[in-house]
C-alpha cells in the first residue's frame, strides 16, 4: 500500500510539474538588428577612383620632340559597368625642350579634367575587357586638352588593372617663339602609353 501510495504521488507531481512548464512561454532569441552587409567592390552602381600614369613624346612647332610623363588622379560615379564619368586632376612633366613652352624654365603643369570611360563587353565573367576612356579639360598656364585612350581591362568589375594607348591634343602656349613675345597656343599632338589601377 505503502509503495502504492508513493507511486501515485509521483505520478501527480509530475503531471502538475509538467502542467505548470506548459503554461509558460518559450521565448527564443532574437534575430540581431543590424543593417545587411553591402559588397561595394561587387555592386554594379556606385562611386569609383582611378589612379593613372602615361609616358609619351609630343610633337610641337618646327617638329621640335617633347617627351612628358603624367600622373592622374580621377573620382566619380559608376551607373554600370558601360559608362562611368568623374572629374580628376594630375601633374605632367616635360623632359626636354621646354624653353619653347611659356618662356620658363617651370617642366611641371597641372591638367583639370571631366572623364567618360566604360567597357565596350561586360566584365561579369571575363577576366580581360577592352574599355574606353575620354578626358577633356584645361592645363593650368597652357589651354585645352583632349585625350581619348582605348585599352584592355585586367581583374574584377571595380579592381581592375588598365593599360592602354592615349592620343593627345594640347593647346600649349609658346609666347617666346614671338617676336616681340605675345601669347600664342600651338595645337601640338602626343601618343602616350598609359596604364592605371581603377577601384
């Protein structure tokens, strides 16, 4: 009797234990609030920069040969992979000749430029694209400047290594070729090489 009454103790103890667990809320944790992660370096839109550099020789009056080297610095944005524009700014060099340029002994000058560029194919699952490149602007003490360039892609969507072959045409100001000196902006013609890392 005594095992029996034990026995059906037990049995009601656990029915109100699992009763009572039942009457409870199960409260599970909560999924953190946080904002969803973005691939920048993946997304088709948004901001770029490239970083560029071009080493060539020009041509000027009296086929006088003036090699320079540039470097560029360029921001803007990206609509897609077929067209991006920015603004960008840089330092070009001349090596040799540049009495002929302004009258000075200065070698370095200062284009300030808008830029269009793009892929001609899409680089989603190719390593190496060809792309177009235009710049158009002004060189600080000289005049206007148009340079297209048209080179090959290497890398991702928004990593890539460019290389490419720029055609230049300066207005660069040759005030000591007149007698008595006035300004006077010969149009002179350059083909660069060109290579840059764009992100």
């Amino acid at each position: 009797m005594n095992k029996l009454t034990a026995l059906m103790g037990l049995l009601l103890l656990s029915a109100s234990s699992l009763s009572a667990q039942s009457d409870k809320e199960i409260i599970l944790p909560q999924k953190p609030h946080r904002p969803q992660y973005v691939d920048h370096t993946q997304s088709p839109t948004g901001f770029w920069c490239a970083a560029e550099a071009e080493g060539g020789s020009t041509v000027m009056l009296n086929h006088v040969n003036m090699q320079a080297a540039q470097l560029t610095y360029t921001a803007g944005y990206r609509f897609n992979e077929y067209i991006r524009v920015g603004a960008g700014l840089g330092a070009k060099y001349y090596f040799n000749h540049n009495s002929r340029r302004r009258g000075t002994a200065n070698s370095c000058t200062f284009p300030l430029f808008f830029n269009a560029r793009g892929n001609f194919l899409s680089q989603a699952d190719r390593s190496m694209v060809p792309y177009w490149s235009v710049n158009v602007g002004g060189v600080v003490g000289d005049g206007f400047f148009l340079s297209p360039t048209i080179g090959l892609r290497f890398g991702e969507q928004r990593n890539s290594w460019l290389l490419g072959l720029s055609y230049s045409l300066n207005h660069i100001n040759t005030d000591k070729l007149q007698v008595p000196p006035a300004t006077r902006l010969t149009t002179t013609s350059a083909l660069m090489l060109h290579v840059g890392y764009e992100f």
